[in-house]
C-alpha cells in the first residue's frame, strides 16, 4: 500500500466521520444512533430517486458514504407511489422504533448534511425529484 492511498483512505474516513459527527451534535444523539439514522435515511433516498439522479447523487458522495449508500442497493427495486409517509415508514422500518424521536426533524437534519456538503445544483435536481410533501422535509435556501 502506498503512502498516498493511506492518506486517501484516512481521509475518506475523515469525511464519513465528519457527516456523522455533525448528525450528532445537529440532533443531540449518540454517534451510534445518528449513523444508523443516516443510514436509513440515504437509503430512502436512493430509492426515492430515477436511476440518473441516484447516480449523479452518489458522484458528490464522500466515498465511504456512498458506500452507505449503495449498501444493500438492489436494482431491481420495484417502484411505488412515493408519498411523504412511505418515505418516512421506509426510513423508520430500517432504523427501528427502539427510539421515540420527532422522524419529520430527524430526517430534516440529515437533508441538511446533505445540504451543506452537496452541491446547490445537485440538491436542487434531488429535491425537485421529490414529491411536494417530501420536499417540505428538505431546507430551503
């Protein structure tokens, strides 16, 4: 292994703590529950989102977040209504009920993880993607 991969990697992981870090300190959890939470919130917007906008997604990933991402991805999901109560039913079936938390405020805070290390450009083309009540979930400018 060379040095430079190393330090990409260390990076990479960097990153990936960073994003979790800041769900933590956003929703007052510990850094456990916040990757989880994470987790099953990326997870609901890959499957929210077209084939392309997935992808174009993804490209503005830290790596090891979009390897969260992908985690578990099967191509073939099928696709189904997309209102604001399926996403959070499918957000809340993958991190469990264990917790009784605010899920509307929960997940906003991860859109604004997204939000601020995302690209406008792509976050605009991800919300507009979105049925209107889910929008409301994600921050405006």
């Amino acid at each position: 292994m060379t040095h430079t991969s190393a330090t990409g990697f260390t990076h990479a992981a960097e990153q990936a703590q960073e994003w979790v870090n800041e769900l933590t300190q956003d929703l007052g959890w510990n850094e456990q529950n916040a990757y989880r939470f994470m987790k099953s919130v990326l997870h609901a917007v890959r499957d929210w989102l077209t084939p392309e906008e997935m992808a174009d997604l993804s490209a503005q990933l830290p790596t090891l977040i979009r390897g969260i991402y992908f985690e578990g991805w099967k191509p073939d999901t099928p696709t189904w209504e997309r209102k604001k109560s399926d996403f959070v039913i499918c957000v809340r079936k993958h991190f469990g009920y264990e917790l009784d938390v605010d899920i509307d405020q929960a997940i906003k805070a991860v859109f604004k993880v997204l939000d601020r290390h995302i690209s406008h450009g792509e976050i605009v083309q991800v919300r507009n993607s979105m049925k209107k009540s889910l929008r409301q979930l994600w921050p405006m400018d």
